[in-house]
C-alpha cells in the first residue's frame, strides 16, 4: 500500500519539489523537477506539455506513482495549470 504524504519544495540544489510516500511500513521520499525549470503550472502552453509527455513517455514509468518522471507527468505537467489541482488529481489517479 502506498500513500502520499506530503509535496514540498525539495532540500535538493537541482531539484524543485519532493513527494514523501508511505510504502508499507517507511518513509520514502522522491525528488523531481529541475528547479528553475517552467512547466504547464508554471504557464506553458497546452502544446509544450503534450511536447515534454511525447518526449519523456518512451523513457519514463508514468504508471508507477513513485518514480520522478510519473510525479512530473502528473503533476508538473498535469492537466490544470494549479499545483494542487494536480496533486489531487495524482492521488485520485493513483488512489493514494
């Protein structure tokens, strides 16, 4: 069972936010997102995010809710331009 705990803004010099899971029975924590990086929350257009999920789709694990590129997909790159809006939107997809 995984549960999302909390997303923050990352301890990490390249990196922008971090997700805290609870996996069974320990705290993992997963960081993701270049920091400085502009994404569709940030105001890119509709047709840069399908760009940036086109690009990464081949090379990431976009159904695994804990790994940096599914948290980006899904989050940074979600469907609503509101951070919360996509971290809501995660949790019901994953239902965590």
């Amino acid at each position: 069972m995984v549960e999302l705990l909390s997303v923050t803004t990352s301890k990490r010099k390249d990196k922008r936010l971090t997700a805290k899971f609870k996996v069974g029975g320990r705290t993992e924590s997963v960081s993701f997102g270049l920091k400085g990086g502009k994404t569709y929350i940030d105001g890119r257009s509709w047709a840069e995010r399908e760009a940036y999920l086109a690009r990464h789709r081949p090379r990431e694990d976009f159904n695994n809710p804990t790994t940096p590129g599914s948290l980006a997909a899904n989050i940074l790159w979600g469907r609503h331009t509101s951070l919360e809006k996509n971290i809501s939107a995660f949790k019901n997809r994953f239902k965590l």
